[in-house]
C-alpha cells in the first residue's frame, strides 16, 4: 500500500474525539502502512501539554481499542506527534503553528501536503478556517479540511461557515463528515430494508405508527458538556 506523506493538524487534540476515534483510527491507517514515515501529527488545544505528554495520550487511547498492540510500533507511531498550545481566536498562535508545521514538513518530508482536522465546537469552525487563510498555512502539497457535525445549527449559519471554509479551501477539498455513518449497522439499513422482501414490504407509512431510537453509550457526557450546551444531543446524533 502506498505510504502518503503529510502534515495533519487536529484542532481540538485534547478532547473525547480525538482520544476516542481519531488517534486509535491514525495508528490503523499507521499498522496498514497507508502512514508511515512521512507523516506527523500536531494536536492543539487550550491546555499545557507537552510533546511527550500528548504522546502518552496516544498510547493510551490505542491500548484502549486495540487488544494487542505491537509497543515498538506504537512508540514509533506516538512519536511522530507534536503538541502545541494554542488558541483557535489568537491569530499570533497560527503563526506558531505554521512554523511548526513547517519544520515538520521538512523532518519528515511531507512534501507539503496538509490535513486540518476540526475536532471541537462547532462555534470555532469558521474562526479557523479564516485564519488559516489570513496566515496562509496552506501548503504547496495538497490541502484537505475535515469538518464534523453539526455544520452550522441552520440554513444560514450554515451557508455562512460555507463561505468561510471555501475561502481557505477548494470545494473538493472540504470534508463534512459523521463517523457515525462510518458504522456498519447505519450503513446497513438500507440494503437491508430494500434486499429482504418482508421487511420491505413492512417498512412503510401503512405499517409503521412511529420511530423510536435508542443509543446507548458506557461513556456519560464526561469533558462534553459544553459541547452538548450548545449543540444538544439532537444535532450530535440525529442530524
């Protein structure tokens, strides 16, 4: 498989997704060799971390999801990720921020390709996105987005934060995702409504009085109340 060289930017490195989903997935695409050499990780948030503190943190969200984990390959994973301080509203943070992102462009000859992950509220998506414009953190290589729901909390909001991100980048580059549809059982409500003839033949406004859907979590709110203050369980699940 092909090794992808780049630089991946995680606004948010501190908090549940991060630790939950992305770095376990990383050390995945890491193990299938899809990254290798050429890659490196910057984590930002609000807290005083260290390189090497943010490294145990990887370690341990990857032992959390992972029942056997090869330590001299994790080690080597872990330490391709870098920590900085960093406040999304502070324009002189992103010039720091592209310094080091720079720096480690060049260590581990990333060929200039870029990945900026937003991985905390909503509220600061357009905020970021317009700063790595007016600082040009954008690279020579390619340059991807990735923006997680919810995507504004209406029409207009919406298309405002449209604008902002489409300032910094190409249409074809912004990704708006949900690693919820990522699941097998989501994705596999319509094959399944529409390949057995029984439930198709039920699934339907004749048959169906109501829709009720339960989703149970071992984990409660934890560190995401303020998330859920201003997003709500309705746009984190159901939108």
């Amino acid at each position: 498989m092909k090794n992808i060289p780049v630089v991946m930017i995680i606004f948010g490195g501190s908090g549940d997704l991060a630790h939950r989903k992305l770095y376990p997935a990383l050390f995945n695409l890491y193990e299938q060799n899809l990254i290798h050499d050429n890659f490196a990780v910057i984590a930002t948030a609000r807290r005083p971390w260290s390189h090497e503190y943010l490294r145990g943190q990887v370690s341990d969200a990857v032992h959390e999801t992972h029942d056997k984990v090869n330590e001299s390959d994790l080690k080597d994973f872990a330490s391709h990720f870098y920590y900085q301080s960093h406040d999304v509203t502070n324009v002189e943070h992103y010039v720091t921020l592209k310094k080091l992102a720079q720096e480690l462009d060049d260590r581990y000859s990333a060929q200039g390709n870029r990945i900026f992950y937003m991985a905390m509220s909503p509220r600061f998506f357009g905020t970021i996105a317009t700063h790595i414009n007016d600082q040009h953190l954008t690279s020579t290589g390619f340059n991807r987005v990735v923006v997680e729901k919810p995507f504004g909390h209406d029409l207009k909001s919406a298309e405002k934060l449209n604008k902002q991100i489409n300032a910094s980048f190409k249409e074809e580059d912004v990704f708006r995702i949900d690693h919820y549809l990522g699941k097998e059982m989501v994705q596999n409500i319509l094959p399944l409504r529409f390949t057995n003839p029984l439930i198709k033949n039920i699934w339907n406004p004749k048959s169906i009085k109501n829709i009720q859907v339960t989703l149970a979590e071992r984990l409660g709110v934890e560190a995401r109340g303020g998330y859920y203050e201003t997003s709500g369980a309705m746009r984190d699940m159901v939108q």
